[in-house]
C-alpha cells in the first residue's frame, strides 16, 4: 500500500444511527423521495431528536403522509425547519401544508445537481455547518438503480459543501457511508456481531488497496479492489471494532436487521 496516501485516521461510532439511541442534537435529517419504511418509533426519534429536519422535494409527500396517518398517535413530529428542491415531485397539498407550518421554502431549480446535493448547499448557506456534525440521508437501497447511484455520488461531493461533517444513508435495511483514504476504526453495536449481519467494502471510482481487522473474512491488500477485480460484500464481523486501512474511497455499508441475511 502507497503510504504516502494514507495520512488521516478517522473512528466512527454509528450504534445511535442504527439503534436510535443517544442520539445528539447535532445531527441533521434529510428525507428523500422513498417511503419512510423505518419503525415509526426509530424514524420519529430520530427525526425529533435532529438539530435540523430537512424535507427534499417529494420527501415532503412521505412526510406530510406519515403526520396525517399517525395524528391521532404516539408518533408526532415536529416540522421541517427546511423543505428544500425544484418541486417537480412535491404535490401542491403537501406543499400548502408546510406552508402553513411557516417552514422555510427554499428552491433549488439547478438541473446541474440533485436535490439531496442541493439540500447539503442549502444547509450550508443558511449556517447550519457550524451546527451539525452529521447528516442522515433517509432513502432506500433498492429501486432505482440511477438514483441509488446518485446518492452514492453526492457523499463525494459533500466533503467540499460541509467539510468536517459526515454524511450517512441510511435505509430501512442498511447504514452506509464513504470512507476516504486513510486509517477507519468503526465501533460495531454488539448485536450486529453477534447477530452476524453483514457488511461490505465496495471501491468506488478507482482501484483501492486495502487491510482490514475484525471482520471474518480480512483484506490484506495483496490484490486491489476494484470492479472486475475483487470486491468484499456479505462480510460479516469477528469482532467489536473494525480497522480499515485504504489509499482510495471505499464505500463501507453494514446491515442493521436479522432480515438482511
């Protein structure tokens, strides 16, 4: 491996992101256009526990869909503090209804850009960078194949909209998020090593050298990641913590459900 390449360390602790609990006000919510298929007692803590709520596009549907179909119930939410996108997706229902909660509105027309990339923009201009230190992307990881691709493509542009804040998808199923070059340690709840769910290692854009420690089936850089080559999915854990050690980006997603297996 290049060590000339790989110079920062980075840890991660994602147990509250999975689990829902401990969550910190620090963290921003962005809800994408897919079903909210998240338990309804993880998505509203999540949501109401966030620094800022961010409602894209037709993201806004699903959330006006969930308050209306929970009023009467424990699972109450507290608006979007922005609704943010060209509106292409958004009905005008939805859209009446944020309006008359004072939610700030912003549009985002630039075809040039997703509206999740444009929502990372939006918190950046109105000063939510030096507020959060996380953003939960809510989406899922099946469906359309060129969106799924597309928020995989936004992680690497948020380095430069929100340096210093990682940003997380997170599925009904899976948490993902990239890790760049240099030394990862990843903290696993112990219920998913036990569990044994699984976990993946996939080299995006370019070929990777990579090592790892604590999984049960290790990477000792002897080959390249890269596609057409070798790639690590349906890894599991041989341990509570996992070491990475990489010279490109990797995409890291690990399951959070027995039902993943």
């Amino acid at each position: 491996m290049n060590g000339a390449r790989v110079a920062k360390y980075h840890s991660w602790s994602p147990g509250d992101l999975i689990d829902g609990n401990g969550l910190d006000d620090t963290l921003a919510i962005v809800l994408l256009n897919r079903p909210i298929l998240l338990e309804k007692q993880y998505f509203t803590a999540l949501w109401n526990t966030a620094k800022v709520r961010v409602a894209v596009d037709g993201g806004t549907n699903r959330w006006v869909d969930f308050v209306k179909d929970n009023i009467n119930q424990e699972y109450q939410l507290k608006p979007p503090e922005l609704v943010t996108g060209d509106f292409d997706s958004c009905n005008q229902e939805a859209m009446e209804y944020v309006e008359q909660l004072k939610c700030t509105i912003v549009k985002t027309p630039d075809q040039n850009a997703t509206d999740f990339t444009k929502s990372l923009m939006v918190l950046q201009s109105h000063g939510y960078d030096r507020h959060v230190t996380r953003v939960l992307a809510l989406c899922e990881s099946s469906g359309r194949l060129d969106q799924i691709m597309a928020n995989i493509n936004t992680l690497f542009l948020a380095e430069a909209i929100l340096p210093g804040v990682g940003i997380f998808l997170r599925s009904s199923n899976s948490l993902s998020w990239l890790l760049r070059p240099g030394v990862h340690t990843i903290d696993i709840p112990q219920r998913l090593v036990v569990e044994k769910i699984w976990c993946s290692l996939v080299p995006i854009g370019q070929p990777c050298q990579c090592t790892t420690e604590g999984l049960k089936w290790n990477l000792d850089g002897s080959r390249p990641l890269q596609f057409g080559s070798i790639v690590s999915t349906s890894n599991t854990y041989s341990k509570e913590q996992v070491r990475i050690v990489t010279d490109g980006a990797l995409l890291w997603s690990m399951g959070t459900t027995p039902k993943d297996m």
